[in-house]
C-alpha cells in the first residue's frame, strides 16, 4: 500500500499500538484477535430474553426477500430494511474479508454490510443484522475507529468483535456501543480455521444478555419500492470496486445484486447460500487522517470518515442515482440527497455500503 512518506513518519512517532487485525500478539494491554480475551461489554444485568428471530424461523432470508418486494408494505416499515418491521435489536459484527477467511459465515442474513478499508490496504465487513440474528456468524476481527464513528448513526447498537488496538479499544469504550468480544457467552472457537480465523459468534446468544437495548431507529435509509428517478438513471448492471487489496463486485440479474470477492462469488457457508442484495450505495469518504495506530508490519491505520459529506451513487433495479451525502454529528443520520436536494430512495431489501476512498477505483459497465 502507498502511503505518503510525511504521514508515514508521523505515525511512527506516535507510541506503538499494535492493532490486532493480522497478528496474534498478547502483548498487553492490547487485545488480540487470536487470543481468547475478557468480556469487554457494557456492563448489563442477565435478565430473561428479547424476542429474536433465528435463520429457521425468519422467512426474510437471502432468497426470500425478492418475493417481499414486490409491493409497497402496509403500515410501518422497518427502518433498516424498508419491509416488515422487526423487533429484533440490531447488532454488528466485524467480519474478516480476505482469502484466508473465506467462507464466511452468517453473511447472507445480514440486512446491510459495509465494506472498510483497513491498513495495509486490506478490506473488512462490517454486517447489520436485524431482521435475522444467525446462531453462526463469523470469522470475528478487530474493531477499528472507523466502526466507532459510523455505528452510532444506529443508536446504540452491541458491536461484537475480537479485540483491538489500545487506542481503537479506548474510543470504543467511550462511546454508547454496546461492545461484546471473546470471553463472553455466545463466543466459541471453530475447528474450521486457524485463528485468528477461527472465532464465531451466536447472535441469538448474544442478543439474550441486552433485552430492550440495541432497537432499530432512522438511519438515514429511506425506501420506496417505485422511484421516479429510475426513468432517466443511467443503466448501470456490473459495478466492481478495487480499493487496492480488495476488489467487491456486483452483477446485476432478476432485480437483485449478486456479490463477488475478486471475481469469486461471496458464499455464505451455512446453508452454501450465494449473497443477493437489493441496493448497491457506493459512498465516497475521505480517508486521509490517520488514528494513532499502527499494525505490526507498521502500516499505519486510517479513519474512514463518515461524517462530514461527499458524493454518493446508489446502483438498484439496474439504474444508478448519484447525489449527496451528510452527516454532522455521530448520532446523525445520514442523508442521502439528489442533485435538487431530495431524498433517495432505496428499493426495500437488503443493502451493500462500500466505503470508498480516493483511492478507490470504479468500474461500471
């Protein structure tokens, strides 16, 4: 990865915190992502469960959702999804995005996934899930302080993960994230992979320890299954994004957005389900600053910024709608706006957010 020599020398003078994203370093008092480590969530009394919706029991499944959009639903919508509301809580989960990683586990029940660039280039996930909580979701990985900026424009929703630097553990800890990582019921070791590759999670465990925490609330999203601007909007059904050691596609068929890890095609591997989602938003984000940390090959990591504003494309029904967005402070929103200032609307479903630097390059045919 290429990195300005300035920022580069910046960052090592600052004290050595080494992230856990590539390593299995115990070293103290960083957390690891390959060793077991202490509960590190909020804290929350043990009380009886909120009611959760499993893989089994959700009908809105990865293949089910198109059939659901085919019409406007009535009465309230769920603000992550535009569809039936849910009572679930929402949780996020960092997930591992490389070869080493693959196949992940969970993924294709999740309601929105972003795509982060790490240092070193390298990209991870950070999944939503709302509508359905899996009982296996993984490989788990490290937080970073992009994630700590972007989620709270969720509320306060539990973030599970597995470790990280002192510096990305200490803003995470300072804010309403409600953190839960190894150590804590719900966590296990899979005999699948190796670690740091091997740490899986049960969301409905996880949800049973925060009964009436974590609800859903506006995030910015807003949905309509019809959009006016759909007419006009270019015609846009292959979309690949190359933020430098990791490349995301998207081909374009039957409605929906089938997703591709160079050139590969994402599987989930419970049930072998191929992922589909139903939007496609590419937000441009400035990168730029780095946050004090640095991993141990002494790449330096980046913040992602989501707040402020840039552009945006959102890619559904095979048309692609650009605008801009914003968002002021972290409990915010973000908007989504048009050229005239107007909202976009997203198709109800599922959604794919790649936070795309500078850097970034897109393809779209």
């Amino acid at each position: 990865m290429h990195f300005k020599h300035a920022a580069i020398a910046a960052a090592a003078t600052l004290a050595l915190l080494v992230t856990a994203a590539c390593s299995g370093s115990g070293t103290p008092p960083v957390v690891s992502d390959s060793a077991p480590s202490s509960e590190t969530s909020t804290s929350m009394t043990m009380s009886s469960a909120a009611p959760v919706t499993s893989s089994s029991e959700s009908a809105t499944t990865s293949t089910a959702t198109a059939a659901t959009t085919s019409e406007e639903p009535h009465g309230p919508t769920d603000p992550l999804t535009g569809l039936a509301v849910s009572n679930n809580p929402v949780i996020a989960v960092k997930i591992e995005n490389t070869d080493a990683g693959m196949p992940q586990y969970g993924v294709a029940d999740a309601d929105i996934i972003y795509t982060e660039q790490v240092e070193g280039g390298l990209v991870r996930l950070i999944a939503i899930y709302h509508t359905v909580l899996p009982t296996e979701v993984g490989a788990v990985r490290s937080v970073r302080s992009t994630d700590v900026q972007l989620l709270p424009s969720y509320g306060a929703p539990i973030l599970v993960y597995s470790g990280g630097a002192t510096a990305q553990l200490a803003r995470l800890h300072a804010s309403d994230l409600i953190a839960t990582t190894e150590g804590a019921p719900g966590f296990w070791r899979s005999k699948v992979k190796r670690a740091p590759y091997n740490l899986h999670a049960n969301l409905q465990t996880i949800a049973k320890r925060y009964p009436g925490k974590a609800k859903a609330q506006p995030m910015g999203f807003e949905f309509g299954v019809d959009d006016p601007r759909l007419g006009s909007a270019t015609k846009v059904t292959s979309i690949d994004v190359t933020m430098l050691n990791g490349k995301t596609s998207f081909r374009y068929a039957d409605g929906r957005y089938q997703a591709y890890f160079w050139d590969k095609p994402y599987l989930d591997a419970v049930g072998d389900k191929h992922l589909f989602v139903d939007n496609v938003l590419i937000q441009r984000v400035d990168d730029s600053q780095l946050d004090g940390t640095l991993d141990p090959a002494g790449n330096p990591s980046h913040l992602t910024k989501t707040l402020g504003s840039g552009s945006f494309t959102l890619y559904r029904d095979g048309r692609a709608i650009s605008g801009t967005w914003s968002r002021s402070k972290a409990s915010d929103p973000t908007q989504y706006l048009d050229a005239s200032g107007k909202p976009v609307l997203l198709k109800p479903g599922k959604t794919w957010v790649l936070l795309a630097p500078g850097n970034a390059q897109i393809v779209r045919k």
